[in-house]
C-alpha cells in the first residue's frame, strides 16, 4: 500500500494530500485546537466579523466560526467516510456474491441495484431520511444505502472478469473451496479499484451530506456540520455573509482536494483504463 | 451579411417594442408575497379552512369591518342594533351587492350562509355556534336570533373566516368550493390558484361596496394582483430587492435594516398581532409534572430573545395574549417571566438533580426532551436559543425540525414534547382555540385538558351577557390556563410589511388592525 503516498509525491495530488491531513487531524484533535466551545452561546457577540479573537467571525449566536467549522469537519467527514466504509463493505459482499454465485442471486441483486441506480443519489437519501428521521444516523444510512448500486456493480463486473482467468482455474483444480477463492484471490485483486472510487464517492457523499444538511435534515442543532452552517448562514447572507461563505469553501475546497488526491491515486495505481471500462 | 444584420435589427426592434408594452401592462398589476405564516393554506374555503391567507380578504367581503382602534363599522352591513337583552341582533344590509358568479347579495343569502355554519364539518363552526336562526325580515333586512348573548359577535363577523360565501356554488361545489373555484362579493376574484405557490386575482369591476373604513368604496385602484407563496424570508427580501415583486406581506426584524438600506424600499409597521410561544405538551413525562413545566417556562429569557433574535424591535410576551387585548391584564403573579432561580429550585424539588455535563438527572435518566420546530430560519434561530436556555437550568432539548407545511399533522400525533411556534389572532378565544381540551394535538398543541380550565373556558366562550362580562371571564380563564404552565410566552411582534417605493404608493393611513381589504381598495400603483 504505498501508492497513497507516492500519490502525495505528485505536484496535485501533494497540495491535496495536505488539505485533507489537515482537515482530518483538525477533525480527530478537535477539542484541543479549539480555544471555545462549539455549542455555548454569547448572543451579545453576535455577528462579530473576523478579528483576532474571532479568526473567521462569529455566527448569529456569537459562536466562533472557526471552532464550528472544525467541529462540523468532524460531523462531515465521520459521516461521509462511515456511510461509504458501509457502503463498500456491503457492496462488495453482494457484488462478489452476484458474480461468483450467478444465476437467480445474480439476477435479483443486478435488478435491485439498477433499479436504485436509475434513481438520483439525492433522491433516495431524501426519501431514506424522510423514513427514518433526521439526524446524523439516518443520514449514514440514506448515503450509504444512496451508493450501494455504484460498489456493487464495480465489484462484481471485476470478479465477473477475474472469474475466467488461468488463476482462478488453477486454485479451483487444486481443490480450493468458493470462500478460499472469493477472499484469497478475486477480492484482493479487485479491491484497488473499488477502494479508488470509493475514495472519490466519500467527495460526492461529503456534498450529499451538506445537502441533507443544508435541508436540517442532518446532524440536528447545536451540533454542527457544514451543510447545516451554510442553511444558517443563507438567511445572514447580507447581514454576516462569512457565516454561509467559510463552509461552503470549506466544502468546495475538500471536495476538489478529494478529487484531485484520487486522480493522482488513479496515475499511481495506474488503474485509469480498468476503471473506464467497468464502471 | 446587411440581409443577416438587418433582420437582427428588426428582430431587436421587435423584442423592445415587446418589452415596453409589457412595462405598460405591468404597470397595472402588482405581485405580493404572502407572509410567511400563511404559507400553504390549502383552501379559499372560509367555513372549512383553519388558516386563510391575506388574498382571502379581497375575494370576500365580511358583515362589518374593524378599525385600526378595533372599532366596528358598517361593510355588508350598512347598520345594525342588538337587543337590550343581547337575545337578538338586527342587520340592515346593503342593496344592489352581486357575487362573482351574478348571484344577488341579499337576506336568503345571508341565512342561506349563516346556515352552512351548522352544517358544514370544521373548526369553525364556534363562529356562529351562538346564532340560533335567522330571520328574514325584508330582502335587506336580518335578524339573528341568539341562543345565548354573544358580545364577540362583531368581531367574528369582522373575521375573514366569516367571511360571505355564495351559498348556492358552495354547496354545489363541495370540496372543489375555493380551491379550483370560489365566489364572493369582494374586489377581487380569482383567477388561479396554485396550493403553497401562488394566487392570482383580477379587479372585480362592479365592486361598489368597500369597508367603511377604507377612502375607495370600489373598484380597487389595482387590476391585477399576484400573491406568491415564497417561504423563507431572505428570498422574499432578495426578490423584493431585485424587482421580482413589489410588496412582502412579512418582514421579520432582522431584515428591517436591509430593507431599510436600499433607497427604493420602505418598511410599514403596524400594531402587532403574533405572539410567539413555546407549547408544553402537559400528558408527556416529564411535563405532566407542573413543576418540570413551570421551570421549563421560567428558563426562557424573552428580554435576551427580544434583543439578540429580534434586534430589539417588538415586545417581550408573558402572557398568552397579545397586550393591546384587555384579557392580557392578568394578575402579576400569573405572567410567565424570566426566572432561572424558581426554574432550578423548582426541578432539585421536582427531582431532577444536577448531574454531569450540565444535564440533570433523575433514577439514573437525564432530563431530555424533544424541541420541535419549523423549517423557517428565523423559528430554527429562535429554537436554537430557547435550547441554551433550557441547557442552562439542565434540561437537555433535542431540536427536530419539520417541514413549515406539514408540522401541524406532526402535532395531531400528540408525540411532541416541547416546540416553537407563533399564532396571529387579536382576540381573547385564541385561549379557546389553542387550550379548548377538544382540539387535542392541532391546535392544542399543549395536550392540556383539564376540568377546572373546561368549566371557565365555557363561561368564557357562552356564559358572557356583555362585553365586560366576557372579558372578565375571559381574563379568568386566561389566568388559570397561565398557571397551569401548558406554554411559556416569547415574544410578540410587531406588523412590519415591505414595498417597493417606486412601484407602489400607500394611502397616508391605513384605518384596520392589519394590512387587509381596506388597504388593497387604496393601494395604487406608481405609472
């Protein structure tokens, strides 16, 4: 696994590499890079714009802005990585299984899969989350569920290639059993490119949950999250525009740092034209 | 190449000539934006609706119009006389008022209306519950024969959900009456209406007949009106800004600067009408403890509220009633205010003890609850805030925002522990309508139904011989619900609308308690 880092080593991938370590080490340390607390309010302080005490302001409760935005990275990035690690863990499962199994389980999964792949991600998460309540839980489900058909696909149009190669055929007459053939040799080799676009959905899943955010549907007050300061934030947009303008860059700049970091992940895996042709 | 240019010429030619007699036409309308807090009516249907928006107003006309001192005067009715025993009520009524659909405005109809009232299912019926019958004396005279002596019966005649309805298209058109098509003898009629979008409404041209208290008895001096239903405030604001519409028929206070910042806008203010409450649903635990109830109210601080959400503009509430409303002159002892030292002796005794994190617990359970809000921003503002406050004397809240237009069927589950909202009315049976222990869930949000509040709210509502009498009873029966803690008051707002000044010219003063009928008749638009 050293690909991720000779990814740092080019020039894109490098600046985006160090974002996303930034962000998730300012997530992970949290309660020790933050001089004030996130949920308590000072409403005589409110609206403050950037100063030395405020270093991106304050928001409509006098709470520092700097300190929510590194409290909602928390909210952002645990619940996008957590959504899509489920989503990948079961995609794979149902993948590999459609693929190496074939036959009715085969056709049952490809037409359950195309039927929510034919829907928006957008549209199903809102729909899970009008089902199971918001909150952050419910929003993990809804993306994870939302891109469940994207790893599920991948993963078993990999194994459906890997399936008819000489080494599968070897391992199978030297007496190897499904489950020794499905973990030993088809996941491994079908991991790499699963893990690269799963890598560029946790971006997608990051605007996702902004959304559902944005809607009040995600993590409920006063626990922030990016999505949710931008939904203040619209209603201050002429009386403290920094209070919608930081979390949008917040989310537009980890997005792009996302992808970028994944793009030269791809070069170095050199996995372009796999992924190209199975996705 | 010339040919090429000179078609684009004529073409431009063409598309200008288009856009000045468009500005031509548009001079004679002019597009609204209803308030916030009427977004979603889904009906024009007076008798049947629990809320109706502004537009309601300028396609009906009512018996009698109120004044901006809340005096009554003559609309439908030209005048009328109430028996000295209150046991009967006489109304003379205009002549040679028509409906939209040509039917004659006359005493049949007037019964034919008062009728429908006891036939027709709905909330509303309380209206005219104490009309016993009607009789026609002439064909413009009518007298009400009451059951009981009912002194709110101008007022309810004054209330756009009295407002006249053609019997004969409301009784043919059933369901479909005010929502695909509604008659009513007002300046306007309607054109279309689209639920939760919009409402578009063309001048009546036979109108003759406006409120005594409007300058124009009629037409109206606008063609055409448009009311648009945008539910966030600062989209409203934005579109007012950039010409989008002329007029927001709500501004909340922390617009009012950015309103008054741009040079072709002006805010118009009026007495307030809204007070902003926070329900305590009295049947959930731990609220069906009163003493976990009266420290939830006394930890929200409506003077921090007042100044930090709302800018200062407006008034604290400790009441459930608006102030200018006599039933509002409770006993001291009975308004709920500030007092974070009552709320924590009050849950230590209750049980609740102080315990980690700020959160008190009690038999190893924390003191949490559900805070429930609507989408609005300024409600998820407002909620934030009572939060902290709650927090602060240890009660943990956890807010869940609903959707502005599908948080009254979420209350009808009666799941609800705590939430934020606001009523518009200026009369002393809103206690009636959001405490009465038959409207369990929507309206009464609070769940409270208790048998010692029923007995005065009856004497309130039908025991009253006069205005002084239902007034103390009202007053009594307001004072009891306070103590019982079933909503902590929050604020009450003031009327403050927005125009564009360069569209729009507003009469100099406008004579109603709210920006209604008698301000659209005057209201012209700038050629």
């Amino acid at each position: 696994m050293i690909a991720p880092l000779r990814a740092l080593t080019r020039p894109q991938g490098g600046i985006a590499g160090l974002w996303l370590i930034l962000v998730i080490v300012a997530a992970v340390f949290a309660p020790l890079l933050t001089p004030y607390a996130y949920d308590i309010q000072n409403l005589p302080n409110a609206y403050q714009p950037a100063s030395g005490a405020h270093w991106l302001g304050t928001d409509e409760f006098g709470r520092d802005l700097l300190t929510r935005l590194i409290y909602g990275a928390r909210t952002s990035l645990s619940v996008s990585a957590t959504a899509i690690s489920i989503s990948v863990l079961c995609g794979m499962v149902l993948g590999a299984a459609a693929a190496w199994f074939g036959g009715w389980l085969d056709r049952i999964v490809t037409m359950t899969v195309d039927l929510t792949w034919s829907f928006p991600e957008i549209l199903i998460a809102l729909i899970l989350v009008a089902i199971i309540g918001p909150g952050t839980t419910g929003v993990m489900i809804a993306i994870a569920v939302a891109y469940l058909a994207q790893f599920t696909r991948l993963t078993r149009a990999q194994i459906m290639t890997l399936k008819g190669e000489t080494f599968i055929e070897a391992a199978r007459s030297l007496g190897a059993g499904n489950a020794h053939i499905l973990f030993r040799h088809l996941l491994p080799n079908a991991l790499a490119p699963v893990l690269v676009s799963a890598m560029l959905a946790t971006g997608d899943a990051i605007i996702l949950e902004a959304t559902l955010g944005f809607f009040g549907l995600g993590a409920q007050p006063p626990v922030p999250s990016w999505g949710g300061m931008m939904s203040a934030g619209s209603a201050l947009i002429f009386k403290a525009p920094w209070v919608i303008v930081f979390p949008g860059l917040a989310v537009a700049i980890t997005v792009v740092a996302i992808n970028l970091y994944g793009d030269a992940l791809i070069a170095e895996l050199d996995i372009r034209a796999r992924l190209r042709r199975d996705a | 190449m010339t040919l090429s240019f000179r078609k684009s010429f004529l073409a431009a030619s063409v598309s200008l000539a288009a856009l000045f007699s468009a500005q031509t036409l548009a001079a004679q309308e002019a597009v609204f934006v209803i308030g916030t807090a009427e977004v979603g009516a889904p009906t024009y249907n007076p008798i049947k609706a629990t809320m109706l928006n502004t537009a309601t107003a300028l396609i009906f006309d009512r018996m009698v119009s109120q004044a901006a001192d809340l005096s009554y005067h003559p609309w439908l009715a030209e005048s009328w006389e109430e028996a000295a025993d209150g046991m009967s009520w006489t109304f003379k009524l205009k002549e040679g008022v028509t409906f939209h659909n040509g039917e004659p405005f006359n005493a049949d109809t007037v019964k034919a209306w008062i009728e429908l009232f006891k036939t027709t299912e709905g909330e509303n019926a309380y209206m005219a519950e104490a009309i016993a019958s009607v009789e026609v004396v002439d064909a413009s005279t009518v007298k009400f024969v009451m059951s009981r002596p009912e002194p709110n019966l101008l007022y309810n005649l004054s209330s756009t959900f009295m407002s006249v309805v053609e019997p004969k298209s409301f009784a043919a058109l059933g369901d479909n009456y005010g929502v695909t098509e509604v008659y009513g003898t007002g300046p306007y009629k309607l054109e279309s209406f689209a639920v939760g979008q919009e409402t578009v409404l063309v001048r009546n041209e036979d109108y003759k007949w406006g409120p005594a208290v409007a300058a124009n008895a009629g037409p109206a001096k606008v063609e055409r009106l448009t009311f648009r239903e945008i539910p966030e405030d600062s989209t409203a604001f934005l579109e007012l800004k950039t010409g989008g519409v002329d007029f927001l028929l709500s501004v909340p206070a922390d617009l009012m600067g950015e309103v008054q910042k741009e040079a072709n806008l002006a805010v118009l203010t009026m007495a307030g009408q809204d007070v902003w409450y926070m329900p305590i649903n009295v049947t959930k635990a731990p609220f069906d403890d009163i003493r976990v109830r009266e420290a939830a109210a006394k930890a929200i601080n409506q003077e921090e509220i007042l100044a930090s959400v709302f800018g200062g503009v407006g008034a604290v509430a400790d009441t459930f009633l608006i102030s200018a409303l006599p039933e509002s002159k409770v006993a001291d002892s009975a308004k709920i205010k500030f007092d974070p030292a009552r709320a924590n002796a009050l849950l230590d005794e209750a049980g609740w003890a102080m315990g980690d994190g700020g959160v008190r617990m009690k038999d190893g359970q924390p003191l949490k609850v559900t805070l429930w809000t609507q989408s609005d921003s300024i409600f998820r503002r407002l909620t934030e805030v009572v939060q902290a406050q709650l927090k602060a004397v240890g009660i943990e809240a956890e807010i869940t925002t609903f959707d502005s237009s599908m948080i009254r069927d979420q209350y009808k589950t009666g799941e609800q522990q705590l939430a934020v909202r606001s009523y518009n009315w200026d009369n002393a049976d809103i206690v009636d309508w959001f405490f009465g222990g038959d409207r369990l869930g929507y309206p009464n949000v609070s769940m409270y139904n208790d048998p010692k509040a029923e007995e005065l709210r009856t004497a309130a509502m039908t025991g009253a011989k006069n205005m002084d009498e239902r007034v103390a009873n009202f007053t009594a029966y307001h004072e009891y619900v306070l103590t019982q803690f079933p909503m902590a008051p929050i604020y009450q707002p003031v009327q403050a609308f927005a125009y564009n000044t360069d569209r729009l010219s507003l009469p100099a003063t406008i004579n109603a308690p709210s920006f209604g009928t008698a301000a659209f008749m005057d209201l012209e638009v700038k050629e």
